[in-house]
C-alpha cells in the first residue's frame, strides 16, 4: 500500500459509513533497529495548514481558539482503528463521539440556525 497515494487526502468515513472529513495527516512511529510504522492518522484543518507552512497551523488554531471552536488540536485515530482502505478510509470510530465533527457542529450552532427561513 503507498501511504500517501491511498491514504492521505482520501474521505474518512465512521463505521456507519458516515463522512467525517478527510485524511488530513498521517503519523509515523520510527523503532530503534525495525521500519518505520504507521501510528495515526490526522484529522483537523491545523494539519491540513501545517502541511502547507508551520506558520500558517499556528495562526489557525489561535484563530479556531478566538473563534470559540473546542477543537483546534486535530483528532488522532490510531491505524489500529483502520478497517479499510478502498476509495475510502473506513475506521472503526463513531463520528458523532469524535471532535471530526466540532467543526461542522459550531457552524451549525452558530450561524445556520440564525439564519432566517420557513423552517
């Protein structure tokens, strides 16, 4: 399997099939004498920004801080938890009990629900 190419970038979806964002990072373990191993996989834009500039995580996590968001440290999943890796990266994780979902959750909270409508 090449990590990068199956993996990274790919849709996460919980073991209901439910979407929870996309691989956002992916965490090796080096051993002392052995190969590396995958440990984790990210989740949380502060990733997806640390891959573009260090710089640029830091701003967005004190900008996700100020803006009220409980989350700005992304969720790790251990690559125990994977079940599959297909089109998607399934884990054996329920997304409504992860922080994948802060995001999605404070926006609705915050701004949907003001907005006026029939409903």
């Amino acid at each position: 399997m090449d990590i990068i190419r199956d993996v990274l970038d790919n849709q996460l979806v919980d073991r209901n099939q439910r979407k929870m964002g996309k691989v956002d990072g992916v965490v090796m373990e080096l051993r002392e004498g052995e190969p590396p191993r995958v440990a984790y996989i990210e989740v949380g834009v502060t990733t997806l920004a640390n891959r573009i500039n260090p710089r640029l995580a830091r701003w967005v996590a004190a900008i996700a801080s100020k803006w009220g968001a409980k989350q700005s440290e992304p969720l790790r999943i251990p690559w125990t938890k994977v079940r599959d890796v297909g089109i998607d990266v399934e884990v054996d994780e329920e997304a409504e009990a992860t922080p994948a979902l802060a995001y999605e959750k404070w926006l609705r909270d915050r701004i949907i629900k003001r907005i006026p409508g029939d409903g």
